[in-house]
C-alpha cells in the first residue's frame, strides 16, 4: 500500500516531491493536473487535480501491483477513496464506497469532475505526441447487478492497459484522426464539422460492421435500453457501443469535437442505456467502460 504523506493539505496528507504541470488545450480556468515524476515506493504514476483556487478535486495512484487508488472531492467536502485491481481482463473494486453513503449522483458526480480534470490535462500533449495515460469512467453494480450495489470509478490506464479491456480503442481512435484529418472545416462552424466528422465515423463503422452488430453499433438511440427513432426526445445517443467477445464488458465511447466534453449528467446517461441495451442483449450483469474520443479542428 502506499505509505502515508508527510503534508497536510484539504484535509489529507501528503508527500512532497517534485512535478510537473500539464495544462489542459483550454486552460482558461486555472484548473491544474500534476503529475509527479517522483512518486512514493510502491507508486508508479500519480495525477493530482486542482480547481483554480487549490481545491482537491482528486487524485489517482497507479500502484505497481497494477492496481490504482484514487481520491475524489466530494460536494460536502468530504474525500472518498477507492480502490480497483486490474486482473485478468476484468476490473474487480476491491474497495470502493456504496452508493448509499453519498448517493449515486454524488459519486458520478465527483468522479465525472476528476475524469474531465484528467482528460483535459492529457489535451496538452503536442500533437503526434503520446499521452501517457487514458482517463476513463467505471461502472459497476455488484454480483446482483442492483443499484444498492452499484460503484463509481474514475482513474487513468495505460494505453496497453485500455487496449487490454476495451481491444477496439486503438481502432476506433485511428479512425477518428482519419475522419477529422479529411473532413474540411473551411466555412463551417465547430459544430457542423463535429457533425460531419460523427457521421463520417458512423458511416465507416456501419460498412464494416453492418447496422445490425451484435459486436459493434454506431450512432444510435436508446431509450429505456431498447433501440429507438434517432433523436427521440428523452433518448441518449451512442456513438460506439462495443460489447467485449467473451467477456461482460460493454465500452460506451462518447465522441467530441472541439471545446466540448463529457459531463456527468451525459456519463449518467451513457451508463444507464448502455447498461439496460446490454442486459436486453443477453449480458446478465454488464460491466460498463465509457471512454471519450476527442478530437480538434
């Protein structure tokens, strides 16, 4: 485990080591990700995330066991920890706090503002660089498959690691950059090439996967778990659903374009359609991933 800190700050303690900052392609609002190049023994990689003032927003701790502790702020000011060991193709909460001590909202909440923290932070990196991280969001609801025993959790992967449980990623990102690098964005605005640049990721995944895809699904809408008109009021949109052969795991990616990001009201969505499509197709218990690909004009 990893040792205690040595400096207390929001209430935590915590070790003194040195860092570097990575700035976020937006910045403006003076939020920071550290990532410190001297982690403590036992630690291989750590982020710490901070709004503008100083505050905690959270923090992950890629341990070199394989499995990662993360820290989130919550609403009340109170700190969750958890914990996740990554085995055998699975992710397996080994501690992780319930639902009913702070609500689901809550929890999705703190752990969508860490995700967006990190996600930003990666959105530095000069571009044909490699990020060395993937952040990502975890749902799971227990053996029972019940609310009462639903988790939260929000932590960064190696891109091997992504790969491992989510075997599509590369695929699916190589095919965005493809996409984006060819459609033109001269006299449209970010959002119609964001429009333009989706329907291009459908109509590719579509003529390789066909409309129909127990596997692979592209741009459609559920309601309810159950596929609907495109658009419906009340329905989500997925853009790439990607059900693991296998395993139990279903990963939901969320494309954005441009200034836009995933908040946690859409990450609550994603998770709960994705959750009721999968178990209407035969998953008893699916386990959700729900991973943003992000790309600029």
């Amino acid at each position: 485990m990893v040792k205690p800190y040595t400096r207390r700050r929001d209430g935590e303690a915590q070790e003194v080591s040195g860092h570097f900052r990575h700035s976020g392609g937006d910045g403006g609002d003076g939020m920071s990700v550290t990532a410190e190049a001297a982690p403590a023994p036992g630690v291989e990689r750590r982020y710490t995330a901070r709004d503008a003032s100083g505050g905690l927003v959270g923090r992950c701790e890629s341990l070199t066991d394989g499995s990662q502790i993360c820290t989130l702020a919550m609403p009340d000011g109170g700190l969750v920890v958890q914990q996740l060991q990554a085995e055998d193709g699975e992710f397996t909460p080994v501690a992780a706090p319930a639902v009913a001590g702070y609500g689901f909202s809550a929890l999705l909440g703190a752990a969508t503002g860490l995700y967006t923290y990190l996600q930003d932070s990666l959105r530095g990196v000069a571009p044909g660089g490699v990020a060395p991280d993937t952040p990502f969001l975890f749902f799971y609801r227990g053996i029972e498959g019940t609310e009462a025993n639903a988790r939260v959790a929000v932590g960064t992967l190696t891109q091997e690691r992504v790969n491992e449980f989510c075997p599509m990623t590369a695929e699916f990102e190589g095919l965005l950059a493809q996409i984006a690098n060819v459609t033109p964005s001269d006299g449209r605005s970010a959002q119609q090439w964001g429009m333009d640049v989706q329907l291009g990721v459908r109509d590719q995944l579509r003529g390789k996967y066909g409309r129909n895809s127990s596997i692979v699904q592209a741009e459609f809408s559920v309601l309810g778990g159950a596929q609907t008109s495109y658009g419906k009021p009340g329905s989500t949109r997925l853009d790439i659903y990607h059900q693991v052969e296998g395993t139990s795991a279903i990963c939901a990616y969320d494309i954005k374009t441009g200034q836009a990001q995933l908040d946690a009201a859409q990450a609550a969505r994603i998770y709960r359609e994705a959750f009721q499509f999968g178990r209407r197709s035969g998953i008893a218990n699916p386990q959700i991933l729900v991973i943003e690909l992000h790309r600029a004009p």
